[in-house]
C-alpha cells in the first residue's frame, strides 16, 4: 500500500513537471550558446544600457519560442523588478491595426494605472502610445512588446508594425519588440520601410539533438532525493528509469515516435503518456509504459479504415506506393493497374481481377479518402485518366497490412517489395 501512494505522489510530480514549461526548458538555459542565453542577452542590454532592439523568434509550433521567452522576462523581472513593463500582443486577435493599438493602450494604462478610455481614436492612441515611450524611456523603464503569430501583424498595411519600430528610433525611447512566428521566412514579409527599420536578428529554435533529449529525459523523470518521498523509494525509481532510457528497444521507441515531428512539445506529450500509464501496484516505470504511450499516438484515423479494406483496395494502395517509391510524380487508375499486372506477372499471386472490378475498388478508396484527385482540372473526364494522390503514410499502410488478419500472403510480400528490396523476397525465391 506504501509503494502504491509513493508511485502517485510520483506520477504527480512528474506531471506537474511536463505540464511546467519554465522546469522543462530550464534545463537548456545552462549553455551559453543556447536561445535562452542568447535571448536574455539581448533584451538585458535594452534594460541596462537603454538599447531599442527587435527580434524574431523562429521555429515549427512547439519548438518553445514562447516558453523560452518566458522563463527569459520571468528572469529579468526578478532582477529588475520595476525596470521592464510586457505588452502582449496577438496576431490572431489584434491583427487590425486599430484593435492592435487599442489592446496596447489598455494594457499600458493598467499597467501604469491610467485611465484607459474606450472611445479613443486610432491617432489617440497612437500619440499615446508615442508618449508613453518618451516617459518609459526617461524614466529608464523599459517596454516589451511581445508579437504572438508575427507573420499575421505583416499582411495589410502593417502600420503597427511600422509605428512600433519608427518610434524606437528616437533616443529617448527604451524598448524592445520580439516576435514569434512558425513561418521561417516572416521577415521577407515586411515592406520596405518596416524591413529599414528592423534589426534583423532571428533566433532560431531547430529540433532538439539526440544528447538535448537525453538531458530532458533525465531532467525531467528523475525523482529528486529532496523530496517528500523517501529516499529509497526515489533511488530504486531512479535505478529502474536509467535501466530503461539506456535499453535500446526504448531508443528505437523514441525514434519511431519522434519520426513524425520532433519537438519537445511533441516529447512531452509522449512522456506525459508513458508517466501516466505507470503501473501504482508495482510502484516503478517500465518499458511497456512506453510501449503503451506509443500505440496510443499511433491509432490514426486513416489506419483505422485501411482495416475495413478489401483484399483487392489493399494491392491497390500498394500499387499506389510502390510508384511513389519509383518517384513517379503523377499517376493515374491505369498507370496503377500497369504496376499491379507487372507485380502479378512476377509473383504468379492467386489474386487476379478483373479490370472493371478494380476501378470499382478505385472509386471505393476515393470515396473514402484514402486516396483523392491530384487537381480539380478534368472534371468531365473518366475516373481512370485522372491523377491521384495517396492520402496515407507510408507507415500507416504497413501497420494496416500487418493488422489485417486475412491478408495473403502475395499482398505482404508485394508491400515488402515495394520498401524493402529484395531482402523479404529473398527467402521465397
């Protein structure tokens, strides 16, 4: 009973931990190589040497610019308390200029505890804005401003954006403009006389290494011996949890799932997985904990549906990637039937149809969007000249063939070919 407690006060811990950015991406903020140091560096010489910068933070949806950012003015806020005000802004709610300008002014006036005026003109607050940056900047306090979704801010007119850097051009003005966006290529959206204005430096967030994982990993699941939990309890858990990061069946695990995208986003919801499906009874991780967080990322929709295909729709969709693997770019229901003769002709397989059974196995993939048209032009031409496109993924369909308990023989050995060589043939020949 014991043991079982002490496995959900651990469980616990553990996630508050991955739900905690400012703990996860603590651990990357040590190298001053890092985003963070880089990051701090720049927005503490707009503080303490009155310098006006701007910045963008680069990098796919859950790669931590936001976190990071974060942790970084959650720093600075402690060492100068009274030195930094944050105007937070969002390109998918403010990105009209007069809301923008006006969430500006709100958030300036509480921040200072001014009356904030509802009715106010875009020029109003605009002047205002101006104005609050000459007093900030005389009173060395310094404004950042924070641009969520930044390429939004750069359609239009952009006269936000050009208003924001203008004024940072005067030498009584102290403030800093970093934005954040997914697109990498945000900063040739900007006009000219946006782009002049602008620094130009960007940060970039890439996908985490093999040794950053490591260290996440351990930094993040390891018990700490402070705690409330009791030190042999916490080592044995310990001992158990570095037993299964060094297996290499975990690593093949871990590759397997971050094949799909390898953000320490996507990371932490596999590990918040894995800790939640701990066994209490036996009170310690194991390596089906992460078996079990694999499977459960790994039951797609279309998946799903290749389990409900007819033996016929399944060499079609083999057929199907079998041309993608030649790097056939367009393909169409004859080119498809080509390759299937081609296949059947080599392996002499029992599965024979006929043509007009196959084009209705052709329009039942399309129907149920397993595989659609590569364009909308002819329209008014027959379904079997019309290119196709397939709309699964290479594992998704090996995982399907492999679930598919009355599929032949011939159907795996004709997916096998079409990935693997000659290697799975070998041994049939």
């Amino acid at each position: 009973m014991a043991v079982q407690n002490h496995a959900r006060d651990a469980q616990n811990l553990l996630r508050s931990r991955l739900c905690n950015p400012s703990f996860v991406f603590k651990a990357l903020s040590g190298s001053p190589d890092s985003n963070y140091s880089k990051l701090k560096f720049i927005l503490s010489s707009s503080v303490t040497e009155a310098c006006n910068n701007s910045l963008l933070l680069l990098g796919p949806r859950g790669s931590g610019k936001t976190a990071v950012l974060e942790l970084v003015l959650n720093d600075l806020l402690e060492e100068y308390p009274d030195m930094i005000s944050v105007i937070r802004l969002n390109g998918l709610l403010h990105n009209d200029d007069n809301c923008a300008f006006k969430e500006i002014s709100r958030q300036l006036c509480v921040e200072h505890h001014l009356l904030f005026s509802k009715m106010a003109s875009f020029d109003d607050n605009s002047q205002f804005l101006i104005a609050m940056l000459r007093e900030c900047g005389l009173a060395h306090k310094t404004i950042v401003f924070v641009l969520e979704e930044f390429d939004l801010f750069a359609q239009g007119k952009q006269r936000l954006l050009y208003s924001l850097l203008d004024a940072m051009q005067s030498i009584t003005s102290q403030a800093a403009v970093i934005g954040i966006s997914c697109r990498l290529d945000a900063d040739q959206l900007l006009e000219k006389r946006v782009r002049s204005r602008f620094s130009h430096r960007k940060l970039l967030f890439l996908p985490p290494s093999t040794e950053i994982i490591e260290r996440l990993l351990q930094h993040i699941l390891l018990l700490p011996m402070d705690s409330t939990l009791p030190n042999d309890y916490a080592t044995q858990f310990n001992t158990k949890l570095e037993s299964v990061l060094a297996d290499e069946r975990f690593k093949e695990i871990l590759k397997n799932y971050l094949s799909s995208s390898s953000t320490i986003n996507h990371l932490l919801r596999f590990l918040f997985v894995a800790v939640s499906s701990i066994d209490v009874k036996s009170g310690y991780p194991s390596l089906d904990n992460f078996k079990t967080a694999l499977s459960s990322f790994r039951r797609q929709p279309k998946q799903e549906c290749i389990k409900d295909c007819s033996i016929l729709e399944l060499y079609i969709l083999a057929c199907i990637r079998r041309l993608e693997s030649k790097e056939q770019k367009s393909y169409n229901f004859n080119s498809v039937m080509k390759e299937y003769k081609s296949i059947h002709d080599q392996f002499q397989t029992s599965d024979d149809y006929a043509r007009n059974v196959c084009l209705r196995a052709f329009e039942r993939l399309l129907q149920r969007d397993l595989i659609c048209f590569s364009d909308n032009r002819g329209q008014g031409q027959s379904v079997e000249f019309r290119p196709v496109k397939c709309l699964i993924s290479h594992f998704e369909l090996q995982e399907g063939i492999k679930a598919y308990r009355s599929c032949p023989v011939s159907c795996f050995l004709h997916y096998g070919f079409c990935y693997s060589g000659i290697s799975l043939l070998a041994g049939v020949s």
